[in-house]
C-alpha cells in the first residue's frame, strides 16, 4: 500500500474515533456524576475522574421511590404500544401502498399533513375524549391516543411502495385472500420495516414524558421518565440520583436498538429516511 492510501486510512480512523469520543463523552458524564459522591455535586459541576466510585448512591436512589414498579409501567406500555402501533402502522402502510381507491392520495396527505401540527395543540382534545371515555388514569389512556402514528404511516407506505406488485398478484392468482397475502407474502419482506418502527416506536414510548404526567394521577401508575422529575426539587436536585437512574433507564431502549440493528440500517435506507 502507498503513503497515500494509508494517510488517508489513517485520518478516516482518527475522525471516526474522534466522533465517537465526541457522542459517548455525555454517557461518560452521566456515569461519573452518577457514582461521585454527593458533597463532591455541592459545587454544581463533578470532577473528571472521581476521587471515589459510589455506587451505592444508585442504589440508595433506588430505594427512595417506588422505581421498580414504575419500570414494570413502563415496560408494560412500551411493550403493548410498540406492539399495537407496529400493526396499525404496517396494515394502513399496506392499504396506502398497494390498493387502488378514491381519495387514496387526499388521505395519504392528510395523514402526513399532521406530521406539521405540534403535539402540544392536539394534547387538550386528547385529553378531553380521553375523559370521556373513563380512561383516565390508566394505561389505556397512555397507549391508544398514540396507536397510530403518521410517521409510522408513512414510513410502511414508502418501503411497500417498492414490493413488486407482480408478486401480491400472484398470492392472489393462488387463491390467498387479502389477510394472507399481507401475512404471508408481505410481512416476510418488511424485516427491516418491522425493525425501524419497532425501535423508534419503542423509543418514543419509552421517554415519552409530558402526555403520561397529564392522564396518570396516581403514583402507582407513573412510568420511569415522570418518575425521574421527583428527584429534582423546589430546594435542590439531586444530581447523582437523577443521572444514575437517567442512565439505568437508558438500558432498555440500548436493549432494543442492539436487538434490531441488524435490519436498522437496511430498513432506513430503503424507506428514504434521512
């Protein structure tokens, strides 16, 4: 290999490793200020390196509030959520993509039409048709207003938009009915469909903070991320707390993105998404 080539190896790798210095340095924080000391967090900024590693500041901090039942919630509504909004989204995905109907287009864009209005607009609507179904203070409440999200949509819309046609045709020349075809000739080849919207969807749902803290009322039912705010207080914060359970909390969303990258990459790339 020449001097060139190898100069130029050589800074791919220093940038790379640099960026990734530069991404994993908050995660880096976090950990540090989570297992400092606490009279070492009275200045407001921790040290670099720890004079000691306390972890028993977690665990204390684990200890103090009911975090293990908010870790059930959470995983209880992620999971159902993610479940019920991949299906929704994959099936009207499929409808969009592959069916010839009036209004077709008008509905497609007024799906993505939505993607412009803030959430903040849509939560007291929300909020009233949530009460007036009885679901307050449920989970309920929590999962079905998000069921089905336009960016989902349309993200199934634009990866079945390039399966070929030919190929439902022919499930269908075989005798499949509508329900098999999507089973089982489409579903097959959505792998990397499935992967981007189980990650995002999961991802959404797990550090969704505002709409959770309106419609939950007891502290029973909290998830993780409303359950983090009692950690800061009118008369200080606890710094090693929060961010060590910030971090723990992190887990499971590393946990899902780890499970799917495989077909993460793939499903990006083929829906368009940048």
């Amino acid at each position: 290999m020449s001097t060139r080539p190898r100069a130029r190896t050589a800074g791919r790798f220093l940038g790379l490793a640099a960026a990734a210095v530069f991404m994993l340095f908050p995660v880096y924080w976090l950990a540090v200020t989570a297992v400092t000391p606490r009279e070492d967090l009275a200045g407001g900024r921790p040290p670099a390196f720890p004079n000691e590693v306390r972890l028993s500041n977690l665990s204390e901090t684990w200890q103090s509030l009911p975090f293990s039942q908010w870790l059930v919630n959470s995983l209880s509504i992620a999971v159902v959520a993610c479940v019920l909004s991949v299906t929704l989204n994959l099936a009207a995905g499929f409808v969009l993509a592959k069916y010839r109907f009036a209004g077709r287009g008008a509905i497609f864009l007024v799906i993505v039409s939505t993607l412009m209005i803030p959430i903040q607009v849509v939560m007291i609507p929300q909020f009233r048709i949530v009460a007036e179904l009885g679901w307050l203070n449920s989970y309920w409440a929590v999962i079905i207003p998000r069921a089905a999200e336009a960016f989902g949509i349309f993200l199934a819309r634009q990866f079945m938009l390039g399966i070929p046609d030919e190929l439902l045709e022919a499930a269908r020349v075989d005798g499949a009915g509508n329900l098999r075809t999507f089973v089982s000739v489409v579903l097959p080849l959505c792998k990397p469909l499935v992967a981007v919207l189980v990650v995002f969807t999961f991802m959404f749902r797990w550090n969704e903070f505002a709409w959770p803290l309106i419609v939950l009322r007891e502290q029973a039912l909290y998830t993780l991320p409303v359950g983090l705010s009692f950690l800061q207080g009118q008369n200080g914060t606890d710094y090693a707390g929060l961010t060590g359970m910030a971090l723990l909390t992190s887990v499971p969303v590393l946990v899902v993105f780890l499970v799917f990258q495989r077909y993460l990459v793939e499903g990006v790339a083929r829906t368009g998404l940048k």
